[in-house]
C-alpha cells in the first residue's frame, strides 16, 4: 500500500484549528468511553540529545500512531508522526508534527476552556510568546468571544512582538503588560505557555470564577504555578491521569506537601462524557494542567491524512 508523506506547509494547510477543536475533543470523549488507548510519553537520552516517544490507539476511528521527536542543544526539535491503519496495521503515512503538536495543545486549551470556564468569560491573559502561543489564544477565541487579550513574557522586546501578531489576527483590543501578574489579576481566562523552571504564578493573583490552563510545563520538577496557587484551585483537571502523576511538575510540589491530594485531580475525558462534575458554580477557580497525548496527535493526524488523500497533497512513495 503506498504511503504518504506530508511536511510542515502541508499538515498546516489541512488541519485548521476548528478541525482541530473537533478531533481533540473526539479524542477526550473517545479515552471518557474507554474507547482508546493513550501511552503515556517516554524518554531516552545521549550524551547529547534526548528522544521522546507517545503513542495512542483510537477504536471507531481506525487510527492508531505515534508522535516521536528528538531534542538537543545544537538543533531544532524534529517532530514526526507514523500513522498506521487500525484495522490492517499498514504504514499509512508520516508527517511532520511540529504545527500539529502546536495546533492540537492550543485545541486542548480550546476544549477545557469550553467546558471549564465560565460561558461569559471574555478576557484572557497569555503568559508566554513562544512557538506554542499563538494557537492557545486561537483556540480559546473560537470557543469564548473574547474582547481583550493581554499578553506578557519575560523578554519585553518578544512580547511587543507577539501582540503586534496577534494584532494583526485578530479583531479583540491586545495590550502588553510589563508583569506576569498584569496578565492574570483581572482576567476570565489564563493560558501559561512559558519554559519556566521555576513557579511564577502566585495564589494571591487568582481571583473568582478564574479559569487557568496551565501548558507550558511537561516534566517533573518544573512548574509554572507555586503549590499555594494550584492549593487555591476549587476544581483541578489534567488531560490524563496516568502521564500528569510522571510529567506535571506544577502538581508534583503541592501533592508533596499535601496540599492537594490525587484522588481530588480529575481526568478530563471521564469529566468530559459526564463521569464526574465540571464547573459548578460561577465563582470557581478552575484549572486545566495540560502535558499533551499522544491521543491528540493520533486524531489530529488523521484529519490531515484524510484531506490530504482526498485533495490529492503530498508525496507518495510505495513501500
């Protein structure tokens, strides 16, 4: 059977985010009804370089890949995703997943907001100008009207730079603050995408009826909310159980101290088909900690692949 490669224009040009938000949140729904299977991240390294490995089976949908990537001082992460056929295992393609890793985690924002935020919430505050920035904030506008944005990051002259982006995409007013806590004290919404090592967000800063999705940390010992702050959370979700109790360094701390404890966490799949509660009440702080599935890539992919052979994209090769 041939096989398809698509590089990064090409998986950009297929998937846009609406799809995105469809297929991420088919995946959540699919892993609430125990109709997939998601493994979690794993990890191996050189002397020089380290290369992560995820995987996920999804029934129904006839898809079951991979993402695997490598990381290293001297290049650019490299991201690809194997997509195999889920009812005869043959190879169907491999794609470039460095837009589609970003696409699918602002989509995972997208849905939690959706469902965790107030449906009146039309502010948001971006902590973060990274690659991984710009689809948070997408997400989140196709799921909230939002009216303002206000962005911030560490370096000034890289948040000017991302608000005259997001500028430039959007209708809503954009404004810079010069702290973190100028994006986040007043906001609906907050969406953290930094590469912090080290916790910033503070519990004072958290006010009622707050929702925060917290993305830019996926190992242990590195977080982005101080233990107090997640403490202050009336309700906290993680994208899945499993890979949050290896990878969510913003709950690693506050389980220690027992501030919180697992059996209060929620899965967002099994919240998401009605297993258990979402927002209750306006004047809960919610919190969204995302590490990112495999699932989601899964899904993804197969949206592109889907397109890709109808509209005839991509370069065939018959293995």
């Amino acid at each position: 059977m041939p096989m398809l490669l698509l590089n990064e224009d090409e998986v950009e040009r297929l998937l846009p985010m609406s799809e995105a938000l469809e297929a991420v949140e088919m995946a959540f729904r699919k892993i609430g009804l125990e109709e997939a299977v998601n493994l979690t991240r794993s990890r191996a390294v050189t002397d020089h370089a380290q290369i992560h490995i995820m995987g996920a089976t999804i029934k129904g949908m006839g898809a079951m890949g991979a993402k695997i990537y490598s990381t290293s001082r001297k290049n650019p992460p490299q991201f690809y995703v194997p997509l195999f056929d889920g009812k005869t295992g043959l190879l169907l393609s491999i794609m470039k997943g460095d837009h589609l890793g970003r696409i699918r985690t602002g989509a995972a924002s997208g849905i939690a907001t959706k469902i965790l935020s107030r449906p009146d919430s039309t502010s948001l505050g971006i902590l973060g100008s990274g690659k991984q920035a710009f689809t948070q904030v997408e997400g989140i506008a196709q799921v909230r009207k939002l009216e303002r944005v206000t962005v911030w990051s560490p370096t000034p002259a890289h948040r000017e730079a991302f608000a005259e982006t997001l500028a430039k995409a959007f209708p809503f007013a954009i404004s810079v603050a010069t702290t973190a806590r100028d994006a986040v004290v007043g906001h609906d919404i907050v969406s953290t995408i930094t590469s912090a090592y080290d916790p910033f967000i503070e519990a004072d800063w958290l006010e009622p009826g707050m929702h925060i999705n917290a993305c830019g940390s996926n190992f242990a010992g590195k977080a982005e909310l101080t233990p107090e702050a997640v403490k202050k959370c009336d309700l906290i979700v993680v994208d899945n159980r499993e890979q949050a109790r290896l990878e969510s360094g913003d709950l690693e701390k506050p389980i220690e101290d027992k501030l919180v404890c697992w059996t209060d966490i929620r899965d967002f799949g099994p919240l998401l088909v009605g297993r258990y509660p979402g927002r209750e009440n306006p004047n809960q702080i919610t919190l969204f900690k995302s590490n990112g599935l495999a699932i989601q890539d899964v899904a993804c992919a197969m949206r592109v692949y889907r397109h890709a052979v109808e509209q005839n994209v991509g370069t065939t090769i018959d293995w």
